[in-house]
C-alpha cells in the first residue's frame, strides 16, 4: 500500500546509505504507532543503523520520555509544528542517533479539532547538528491509511534529507 511514496527497494537504499556512512536513524512517533521503526526493522541487518525508538502517544509520556515542555503541549497541542520540534531533539538525544523522524497527528477517526481535521499530521526530522525539516501533511482516507501515509512520507523525506546531508 503506498508504495509509490515509498517501497521496500527504497528502504535498502536508505540503510544501505546509513551503513555505508556508519550513521543511524531514530524515530518518535505518536500517531503511527511505531509504523516507522516496523518498516525500518522489516529489512534484515537493520540493527547496523538502528538502535531503537519510542512510541510517545499520550503527551505524558511525550514530556516523560522526550523532555517535550508541558507548556510547548499545552500552547500549541500535540499536533503542532512546536511539539514536533521538542521529540526530535528529545529523540535524537535518548537514542544518539544522527538522524531522526518525529511524528504526532491525527489518525481519525475521532481526534479532529476545528483546525486541525482527521488526516492532519506533523512530519519533522532532523540530523544531530540540530539541522530540521518540519511540516505539517493532510492525508486522506482511514485510520490506517493516514498512519501508513505519514510512516511513508516521513521515510521519503528523510531519505531526501540524509542524501543531501551526506553528499555535502
């Protein structure tokens, strides 16, 4: 499903690039479920470029573990380009890894706010010289549709971003 965003090919080229640069990738992630690091440890040997992740769904958990402000949750909500910020430096930290994915949103179909409707979800990654991208998507379709959409857009995106880092 999805695979023109990206694909299983895509996936051992991206850790294939890691590997040979002897770096590693991390994710944080709320509404995908740990959508992320599955299709991460799906390809043999990924072990060599991943130490782990955390699935930070309730904002709790998002301040315990990630160091995300109460203040950053409660001005801005989960879903917001601030919150995302704050769980890719916590992530990168916890995990001290070069690269990471930070994702919160909402997957439908209940969770929709007046500004922010089901499909609504914040992609941020980041490499540890605190370099980031962070955006907001809209995707369509079910619950798993817009989980497996965001997991697929944040692993296109920092694919991109770590080809370009490394080619400097």
């Amino acid at each position: 499903m999805y695979e023109d965003i990206f694909n299983e090919n895509d996936m051992i080229k991206l850790q294939e690039l890691l590997r040979t640069h002897n770096k590693t990738i991390t994710t944080a992630e709320s509404c995908t479920g740990g959508l992320v690091a599955s299709l991460i440890t799906k390809i043999s040997g990924s072990s060599d470029i991943f130490n782990g992740s955390i699935v930070t769904y309730s904002n709790k958990i998002k301040n315990q573990e990630l160091n995300v402000k109460n203040e950053t949750l409660e001005t801005f909500g989960a879903v917001s380009i601030e919150v995302v910020n704050e769980m890719l430096n916590g992530v990168i930290k916890k995990f001290n890894a070069n690269f990471a994915i930070a994702i919160s949103g909402i997957a439908g179909p209940t969770g929709e706010t007046k500004n922010k409707p089901v499909g609504t979800v914040v992609i941020g990654i980041s490499d540890s010289n605190n370099l980031k991208i962070v955006d907001v998507y809209h995707f369509k379709g079910s619950r798993e549709e817009v989980q497996i959409q965001a997991a697929k857009t944040s692993l296109k995106e920092i694919s991109k971003f770590i080809q370009k880092t490394l080619d400097k």
